[in-house]
C-alpha cells in the first residue's frame, strides 16, 4: 500500500462513482454543515446590534426571528422547486446562466465563489476563536490550529464524499441533538413558569438602554440575522451527489436542514425573549448567547460542556459545506470554459481535486493575511450569498415563464427574487462600510478574468482545431544536428540515432579554443566519416563553432535558428544526448546543458525546430 | 546594455585573459587584505589571553610577538621558495599532491576550504560587529548587513580580478597608512619621552593580576597570536593572475605584504608595551587595542576617526582573499576531478564563478546559521591554515630532495615544516574543545566526498569513453508513438513528424469512458489511414488504452515500456506534442502532461526509448 494510498484511499474507479453517492443521512453533515452552524451566530449578531436598546431591546428578537423565518421558507420553497428543475445540480450559476445569460451567470459565479473562501476562513477562524478563548495558552498558536484544521479538512474532502459524510455525521448530530434538548427543557420550565421562567443560574444584568428603536437600526439587526442563511444553497448545487433518485434524495435533505435550522431560530429567540438574555457586549466579559441560554435552562454541568464542544467543533467543520461545493462550482464553470480546464477533471478519489487545492490555497491565504483571525470578515460574506440568491431565483422566474410552468410556480420563484433582491440591497448598504466593497470590487476582477480565460481557450480552439483530413504530403527528412564534445559512446549513440531520422546529419562542436577539448576534431575522418561511408550512410559533416567568450549554448543555438533560416521549407531535428543520473545527487555533478538548451530552444525555436532527447543511462 | 553586462561588465573574450593579469600594486589588497587584517585582531587575541596577568602581563606580548615575526620569516622564506618552483600556482594542495602524495594534497585542500569559508563569515561579522557597537542602533539589522556585503563582495568579485583589486585598493592602503602613522608617531614620542611616553588621553587602569604566568598560558597566548599568519599563504596559490613576469611579481607582492604585516605587529606590539595597554575585558566598557593605541598616541581627533574607519572596512573586505584565493582553489582541484567540473569552467569575466557562488553560498549558510556573529568560530580557523601551511612545507622538502635542491633550500623549507608542524599541534591543543574538533570532524568528511566525486568521474569516463570508430551498421527505424487526446492541428502535426521518423507510426488514446473525447476514434479511417495510403505511406494505428482510473499518463508509459520490451531490438520514439505558450500565465490554462510524461520515461525508460519534443506554437 503506497503512502498515497494511506493518505487518500485506494483509487475509486469510473464505474464506482454510483456507490460514491450519499443519501439524505450523509447528505445533512455534507451540505448542511454551513447552515445550521449559523444557528450559532445568526441569532447572535442580530442580539448584538440590539444591545443599545437595553433589557427592551430583547422583546425585537422573536419577530425579527420570525421574518427571517418567513424568508427561509420563501427559499426553501425556491430552492426545492429548482432542484426537482435542474436534477443535474442547480446552482445559482446554471440557473442563472441557462435563463437569464452568460453574464448573470458568471455574476453568480463570482459572488458564490468569494462567499466559499469567506465562508472556509470564517468558519475555521470562528471555531478556532471560541477554542482559543476557552484555552487561552493556546492563543500564541492560532494561525498554526486554522491551517492544521484547514489541512485536516482539505485531506478529508481529498479521499472523497462518502468518507467526508462519515467524519462529519457525529459532531453535526450531536449538535443538533443539544440544541434541540435545551430547547425542549428550556420551552417546558417557560410553559410550567407561565411564560417567565427563573434561570437556574444567575445571567448578566442587561446594561441600560443608550438608543430608541428606529427603523434603520431593526433593519441592521435583520441584515445581521440573515448571516443565519448562508449555506442555504448548497444542497442544490451538489444534487448530483445524491444516490437515485437523485431529485427527491436532495429535496429531503433540503427539507430536513431547513426545518430543522427554523425550529433551531425559532427556539433560541423564544428563549432568549422568555429568559430575557440579551447578546453581552463583545469587548469585556463576553459570553456567547447560547452558552447564556444553555447556562440559564440547565446549569453548568455535563450537558453544558457536552453542547459547547459540539458547537466548537460544528462551528469548524462548517468549512466543509465550501469544501463538498466550491469544488463543485468551479467544475461546472471550467467545463463552459471559463476556469482551467483542469477543474473539471475528476482525481483518484472521484472528486474534483484542483478544486479543493484552489479552495486550501485561497483559505490558507486569507488565514495567512489575516493571522488567522477573520472576525473582519464576516460583514463581507452575506453580501455574496444573496446576491446569488437573487439570480438564481430571478432566473427561476424566466425558467417557468419560458417553460410554462404553473402560476404558483413563478409566484414563489418570484416571492424568493424580490425578497432576496432586497435583502441584497439592504445587507450591501448595512454592511458597505464595514466591508462589503471589498466584494465589489472584487466580483468585477473575476469577472474580467473568468471571460479572459474563456478567449484564450476559444482562441485556442480556433487556432487548432480542425475536422480536416491529415495532410501527409510532402514529408521531407528534417535536417539532423547533434552538438558533440567529444568522441564518447553517448555522442556515438547519438549520432547512430540521427541517422534513423536523416540522411543529412551534421555534428556541430563548439570550441573555446581548448586543445584537449578539440582533440578529437582531428580524427573525425577515423570516428565518423569512414564507417559511415562503409555503412553506405552519406558522412555526417563536422561544424566547429568559434566561442571566443566561453559560451557553449549560444553557438549552438544561433546556428540552428540560422540554418532554420536558410532553410524554410525543412524541418531541423536537434538532437540532444542526455545523461540520465542514477541518484539526485549525480545532479551536481553533470551539466544540465541539454535540459536548458532544450528550454532555450523552445523560448527562441519555431514549429519547424523540433527536440530529440536521446537517453544515456549511467550505470555508475 | 544588457542587466547582465551592468551587473557584472561586458563578457571578457578569453585572448583577454592577459589584460585581466594584475601586478603588485594591486596585488597586494587582493591577496594580502587578509593577511594584513589579521594585525587588527592577532595582537589583540593575545593581550586578551594575558589579562589575567595584569599590567605585568603586558610585557610578555614583546617577545611572543617576536616569535611569530620568527615564524613569519620563516614561512616567507619557504613560500618565496615555493613560488618560485611553482609559478604555475604553488598552493598547499598542488605542493603536497605532488610530492608527497594525493591523500596529503587533499587534507590540505579540505584543511584550506573550511579555512576560506571561516575567513569570509569571520571577516564580514567581524567588520559588521565592529560597525554595529560604533552604532548600536544597526544592532537588528547584523545579519541583513552581514549578507548585503556578502553579495556586494561576492558581486564585485564576479566582475573579475584587475576590477576587484581597484575597488580594495583605497581602504587597503589608507588602512596602512594610518598604522604605519600610528606607529611612527608613539615611537617618536615613546623615544623621546625615554621610553614612557605619557598617553595623550586617560586609559583605562589595568585589573589586578588574578593568576601566574605558567609555559602553557604563554602557549595559548602565542596560538591565539597565530590568528594573524592565516592568509599568508594566499599568493602562492594565486600566482597565475600576476602580469609577466610572473613568478618575480607574486614574490614581490609577497615580500611587501610580509613586511607591512611584520612592522604592523612589532610596532603595536612595542607601543603597547610602552605605553603599558593591555586588552580590555571582551563582556564590559570593551575598547579594543588599537582604538585605545590610536587614542594615547594622538587623541581622538579626525585622524582617529579615519583609522578607525579604515580598520572596519579592511577587516570586512578580508573576506574578499577568500574570495580570489577559494575560486582557484576549487578549480584546480576540480581539475582534478575531485570537485564537480563546473568549478574549472570560467565565467563571463574570466573569473572562476562556480567557485564564487559556492563560497558565497556556504558563507551565507555560515552566518544565517550564527545569527552573523559568528565570534565562536574563530576558536576553529588558525588549525586549517597551519596544517595546509605543514603539509605545503613539508611537500617543499621532498621537493628539493628529489629534484637535488641545495641545502639551503631543503634547510628553509624543513625549519618551515618544523615550526608550522609544531604550531599546528599548539593551536589545536590550545583550542581543541573551543571548537577546533569541529574542523577535526570535517576534514575526513570532505575527503571522503572528494574521493566519492573523483571515482564517479572515474566510473562515468571507464563507462562512456572511447577511441573506438562509430558503428553504424544495423540502423533500423524505431517504432514512432504519439500520444492523440483528440484531432486537432496539434496532433497531426506530430503525426507528421511520425512519419518523418519512422514508417511504423502508432496514435495512442487513452479512454476514460468520456464519449465526447473518444468521438475521433470513429473517424480516424476518415482523419489519418486514408490520407496515409494516399501518400504513400503505411497507415498508422490507433491504440486505444481503456483507463478505468481516468490516468492519462500511467497507460501511455506503461505500454511504451511493455512495447519497448516486446521488441527489444528497436529503438521507440516518442513523439509529444508540446504547446508553447506566449506568456508565463499561460502556463495555469494548459496541463503540463508532456512535460510530465518525458520526465517518467527517463526515470522509468531505458536507453533505446527517446522522446521527441514537437513543438506548437499559440499565437493567442
């Protein structure tokens, strides 16, 4: 067993891609992790922007909660019509690309494609955070844990989906399972206590309020909120992960995260508004809401550290949703040529590769630049996620007008759009300051460049391909040249091969003016001409080229663009005799002349010049 | 103007080789800074072992410095000798080699390079940690400065000899010339003042004796004092880059550095005992010797300011003899063969740069390594020098004795071997568990890699060379591949090249079940056997290799090997198609397989597999 076998499961064959499929179960962790781990922050950062306004401040919460619940149905509606429309994955690209135009498309692209590396480094640096504050000795190693973290998850995703469910199963059930248990504790003593329950634990007295509601501050506080619907779209991206039938497998497992993400909302603001907890002030004696609300329905005891390890860890591997769906994304845009092409092939373990190598390099990279702390950029990343939302439901529309699809179709299409669409716009200016410009600035640059690189691969395509019959006329020999040292066995075999190629070989020897080097010139007659001649070959000709500055490529290579020149119309076979070492470190000890020659060849040469590397095989 | 001929100067043609000759003038700088330099620290290294002594430890340096003038005056004696029977270029290793045998010239040689490589780090941090506690706050900046005049030596020494001298000419000889005043001046004053002349200035009060004066402190003292003849030996090696007459030139060179150093000793060694200086404790209120000298004889005027100053640059330009001295080193040797041969080969400038780029290389390895202070590593260097400066004598007096030398010469030599032969032993006695031990370790392992190189080039000769004529019966056409992803210009160019090769032409398809990929396989009677017939020419085959895996290159290699081992009398060529790019960004849009490819048939293949490089041209 290789160590690449070790380190990423045997190869999967073609054929086995139908058993690499997953099913709902699987399929919850995989593409759902992004989603319900915004559970753990959503609701917090709406309490957060809610802080000025005091212990009345809290009471916003639930129909806030509410609204951002009547959005999420509006989506989950959308997205589950869009799967059963595209049941060969339906991502925001596709839809918006097929029904509204390449441009709306590459838009979508764009801004899905930020939103992932955004949502890579947020969710490691989140989760890394929360461990860091909980161990503080560990805080010097921060960047080194995220990139260990964001390795472990690249690693993962490399040995393919089935094995990337499995890892990732425990932590998100064990998630839910906590959440849902202080919910269902917390909801019967507030039932029991008629609506006003007492915290088993005394909570932090809420400061007084230094604000009065207004509109544009509740608008905030849901923009904050609607951070909880990130990773929403994932599901229809990956349909074709799904085991058959595909369609319905994936609406499940949409069905499934969604509900389970409302009653996930849902519950926390209900508590958070019967237990009156507010988000406490981040700069001193922070403490999460719900390690407030988990203190508050059941003490600090097991249960306690058992959900607040679950959240750490869900929290990080919310990285994996970008992980199971960049890759993915970038396959679909590389195939319509406008990534490498080397996106859209599958590796050993029949996921695509370059893109989870793209996704590590980029995340790693913003880890990097930012030390590994990205509480920055979280204003950035709703901004990309509901722009897609918006294309991809604006292009649902016209797909159903285009399609005749029945009125309540486009009218829940149309729903999902204009909320969507506003919600853009009321998250972009909320945020526009604090960072989202940075996405608009940067969705055009990739604009620019993903259209660039369809030309080349267009312009390519024009300049080579042909649906036209091979011309074999007028093969003519190439003239052969071989450059040679001196007389040795591996520019004797080099030599014998010219011949195989040509009749008109010539040796071409540069000499700096040292004798011993030159000695063999003498004597070429003897080494060459004659048993040529007796071989009834015509005799290779001898070309000494002058170096009075030591160089030995240059002559070389002038001569062959010179006698290119001089011939037009025929092809020049260089000939380079290669010494293949045994060992790397022969390396040192033998010119890698014919290596560069061969570079400088290529950089400087035409069509017509073409290399021919003859082997020597050292058997010291 | 190229970057290249700004950097580095016009390429030098090799007839210019005579006009790059120096003659003593500048001789003396590049040869001797690092002898001359050794004035600056030698006589310090031995008042600093005397402190222990007290003020009546000053007394002692007169004599000990008396015994290495002796010493000098024997060794400039022996090498004046050996010039003249060299004038080839007499180092340590060409002497011993030739007279007392290979093994002997290689210990010398080991013994001179870990030498060379100490004198670079050693000088450079010693000029920089002299410039820094004149300034503290360069302090953090050591190791960058340390570096930035490595690669301004290393840089300037790659431009070639006549420009280095000039460059090292200006502090070399104001470096003298201060000294010299120096010296004048306190004698003068020390005569008229009978012999206790009274400081200008106040100096520090000598510590209270803490200890006797014992044979084997008087030892250590005089090995610590032997720091100042490293260097010595540099003429005799460089002899070769002396105008004609050669040999009288490099004496006098020799005999001029010899003299200044010996009055730069004896003088300071005079004036300190005069005017009673001792050597200040290294760890606190540290004044090295010569600052307080230059401070009793004339105060701290300009004039001390400009000695000072001439002291810093000249010990950090000594690095710059290793520079000249290493390069020619390496190149006999590797003349040898007992160094790769790239070390014989001269540059641009004419000047050994291989040899140039190693030194610097392990110099700036030395220093990164210590941080750029690199004081623990003087402890390691006097050993190398004195066992080269053994063996060279030692090989002298063979020398006179096989070639009937009159006594004199075998009597200067042997006194030579005698002395440097029992300082060697002193120095590493004195200095073994400082760190000599680590010389003691190293020296075995570079010879036992010389030894390695040379019989590699030994096997590699045995196996290649030959004075045999060529034979060219037997040449039969290989069996020509091209490996085919889809019809396109691409691929029927190298399919022509096929046919100019070889009439057994093969297409090889790797087939990962992807339909539109494997479309042309239908057509291919369409696309290339029907054109083939019609020019005459047998019809290629397509191979089609099934690669459940989705590999593209493991399929292809593998059955060219199979192939090559079906018909082990044929030669097989493979032809890959190369698409160059215009521009490096390029390089991301395409795979880079035939790249790959070529690289697995030389590690896999064997001598009768050659690749051939077609090359296609984007214009996009």
């Amino acid at each position: 067993m290789s160590l690449l076998d070790i380190l990423f499961g045997r190869p999967l064959a073609s054929r086995e891609e139908r058993a690499e499929r997953i099913g709902s179960i699987a399929g919850i962790p995989i593409f759902g992790l992004d989603a319900l781990s915004s559970a753990a922050y959503g609701p917090e950062a709406a309490l957060t922007l809610l802080i000025p306004l005091g212990a009345m401040g809290v009471r916003y919460i639930v129909p806030i909660t509410l609204s951002i619940i009547a959005l999420l149905t509006i989506l989950y509606f959308s997205y589950r019509q869009t799967i059963a429309a595209y049941p060969g994955g339906g991502g925001s690209y596709t839809v918006a690309r097929e029904n509204i135009g390449p441009g709306a498309g590459l838009l979508a692209a764009a801004a899905l494609m930020i939103d992932y590396v955004l949502t890579a480094a947020v969710g490691i640096s989140a989760g890394v955070g929360a461990l860091v504050s909980a161990v503080p000795s560990l805080q010097p190693h921060t960047l080194a844990i995220c990139l260990w973290i964001l390795a472990i998850i690249a690693l993962v995703n490399l040995r393919g989906l089935r094995e990337s469910g499995a890892v990732f199963i425990i932590p998100t059930y064990l998630f839910v399972g906590c959440l849902f248990a202080m919910i269902a504790i917390g909801g019967i003593r507030s039932v029991a206590a008629g609506g006003h329950p007492t915290p088993v634990e005394a909570m932090p007295i809420m400061p007084p309020a230094t604000a009065t509601v207004s509109l544009w501050l509740l608008l905030k506080v849901f923009s904050s909120g609607c951070a909880a619907m990130t990773g929403v779209e994932a599901v229809s991206n990956g349909v074709k992960a799904f085991r058959e039938p595909t369609a319905p497998n994936a609406q499940r497992t949409l069905t499934t995260i969604i509900v389970i993400l409302m009653v996930l909302l849902g519950g926390i603001a209900w508590l958070a508004s019967a237990y009156g907890i507010g988000a406490t002030n981040p700069e001193k004696n922070y403490e999460s809401v719900l390690s407030m609300l988990l203190r508050a329905v059941a003490g600090k005891g097991i249960f306690y550290y058992v959900s607040i390890a679950s959240i750490l860890s869900v929290l990080s591997l919310s990285a994996n949703t970008a992980f199971a769906d960049f890759p993915r994304l970038c396959r679909i845009i590389a195939h319509d040529g406008y990534l490498p092409r080397s996106f859209a092939s599958t590796g050993r373990r029949l996921v695509y590769s370059q893109g989870i190598y793209g996704l590590a390099v980029l995340t790693g990279g913003l880890l990097i630049l930012f030390g590994g702390v990205t509480d920055r950029l979280i204003p950035l990343y709703a901004v990309g996620a509901f722009l897609a939302f918006t294309l991809s439901q604006a292009g649902m529309v016209r797909h159903w007008r285009r399609q005749g699809g029945a009125f309540h179709n486009v009218l829940v299409n149309g729903l999902g759009a204009c909320a969507t669409g506003v919600t853009t716009i009321v998250v972009l200016t909320a945020k526009f300051i604090d960072g989202a410009w940075v996405t608009v600035l940067l969705i055009p640059v990739m604009l620019i460049a993903m259209v660039w690189v369809r030309r080349h691969y267009q312009l390519v395509s024009e300049e080579t391909s042909t649906l036209e019959p091979a011309n074999f006329g007028e093969i003519r020999e190439p003239i052969a040249i071989t450059p040679i040292a001196n007389w040795s066995r591996i520019s004797e075999n080099a030599l014998r091969f010219a011949y195989t190629v040509s009749h008109d070989v010539r040796a071409v020897h540069v000499s700096a003016g040292d004798q011993t080097e030159d000695a063999f010139c003498a004597d070429w007659t003897k080494y060459a001409e004659i048993p040529a001649r007796k071989a009834g070959l015509p005799a290779p000709e001898l070309v000494v080229l002058e170096s009075p500055y030591r160089w030995v490529l240059t002559p070389i290579l002038n001569y062959v663009l010179d006698l290119q020149k001089q011939n037009p119309d025929r092809e020049i076979a260089v000939i380079l005799p290669e010494m293949v070492e045994r060992h790397w470190y022969h390396y040192f000890l033998h010119n890698q002349r014919a290596e560069i020659l061969k570079t400088w060849l290529l950089v400087r040469g035409n069509q017509r010049i073409v290399v021919i590397n003859v082997p020597w095989y050292l058997k010291a």
